[in-house]
C-alpha cells in the first residue's frame, strides 16, 4: 500500500521519542498533541529502544538497512546468474558444443 504522506524528519521522531520518555503525559496525548497516530510513536519508541539495545525482540535500523541491501545484492546476483547461464547456452549452441 502506498504511503500517503512523506515520512516524518528524523529530528521530529527523536524529538518525538525524548518527549515521550521525559513526559507525565500519556502516549496517545503527546502523539495527539504532535499531530501523530499513538501507534506510530509507539512503533517509534520500540524501536529506538532495539536501536539502543534495550529490546531484543526484532531488528536494529542498522540491521534492517543490512538486510534490506543484502536482499537487493542477493536479486541482483541471481539474475546475473540466469543471464551468465542463458548466455554460455547460447555460446554452446553457436559453437556446435553440446
């Protein structure tokens, strides 16, 4: 599902995230009062939490961007595969070797 509004800057999610943790008030009312889903800054203060290696369940933002580079590098490889075998079929097939 396409996103429909631009993602929030990382200074107002840490900014977010600080006010959260040093306020009295709620969750839902400091994400109310900053214009935000109260699930959208409970997403976010969970994982600041596994970014700061207070929560072990799920993945870090660094480890997220890891992951999602080595599942692009591994597309790109596999498809690079597929072009070397249909090229070297095709050489085979042009030089009469079986």
């Amino acid at each position: 599902m396409p996103r429909t509004r631009p993602p929030y800057p990382d200074e107002f999610r840490r900014e977010a995230i600080e006010l959260a943790r040093i306020s009295s008030k709620s969750q839902r009312q400091i994400a109310e009062d900053l214009g935000i889903s109260d699930v959208t800054l409970r997403n976010w203060i969970k994982q600041a939490e596994r970014d700061e290696g207070k929560r072990p369940d799920g993945l870090s933002t660094d480890e997220r961007e890891e992951l999602h580079r080595l599942r692009r590098e591994n597309q790109t490889l596999r498809m690079e595969r597929e072009i070397l075998k249909k090229a070297a079929a095709f050489f085979a097939r042009e030089t009469g070797e079986p």
